[in-house]
C-alpha cells in the first residue's frame, strides 16, 4: 500500500513545532527541500508497491530524504534515524508536517530505501 499524502509538500511556515516557533526559510535543508523536485519522481518510486499488499510504503520523499541525510552528515543508518527523531528541520525535509518525537521510521528501513531508489532515479533527481 502507498500513501501519497506524506509527500505532499507544505510550506515550512506551516511545519507545526511543540512550542510557539517556526522553522527559518533560510535553514540549509528547508532550501535543500524547495530544489529538490520530489512530486516529480513520487509516482514513479510509487508504481513499485502494491496496492493491495504489506504496510503503507514511505513516500519517496521520506525514502530519499533519508538517505540524503545520511550521506550528507556521513553518519550511520541508526544515527541517521536519531538525527531525524531530535531535528525539526530533518523532520520538515523528509516531508513530515510537523515535529514528533518519534523516529518515523526504523534503522533497517533505510536498507530497504537503498534497494528502491537506484542511482538512476536518484540521477535523475540531480
């Protein structure tokens, strides 16, 4: 199953926070977010999954923000998932709408990110 709901971008003034502030436009991985064209790629990474089978997927967003995280800070899969659990601003570039204090995703996820997003789709990106 699919949700393409999580991919739908939102302003990063409207990206909820636990207290009274809101995110910088000027934040390095807000601008990141804003030159990466995720709707482009959402239905091709989508056509993958069944509709019928499993768990919801990620959006692609998710999946390539992710890995994007991780090979930009040269940390490891768990690191990259408590980086995300602890950064509002990691939380708004893989396309959550607000901040949770929850990890999105587990560790071994971001195998499993590898393996669908190849380096073709991800040159495609660039």
């Amino acid at each position: 199953m699919y949700r393409e709901s999580e991919s739908t971008p939102i302003p990063p003034e409207s990206f909820e926070l636990p207290f009274e502030g809101k995110l910088s436009s000027d934040n390095r991985w807000v601008i990141m977010a804003d030159l990466i064209p995720w709707k482009e790629f959402e239905s091709e990474y989508s056509a993958r999954f069944s509709t019928e089978m499993g768990a919801p997927a990620k959006s692609f967003r998710m999946a390539l923000g992710a890995l994007i995280i991780k090979e930009k800070l040269g940390i490891s899969d768990r690191e990259t998932v408590e980086q995300i659990k602890e950064n509002p601003y990691l939380q708004y570039f893989i396309g959550m709408s607000s901040y949770s204090n929850e990890t999105p995703f587990d560790a071994s996820m971001l195998v499993h990110f590898r393996e669908r997003i190849n380096a073709e789709l991800v040159n495609k990106v660039k």
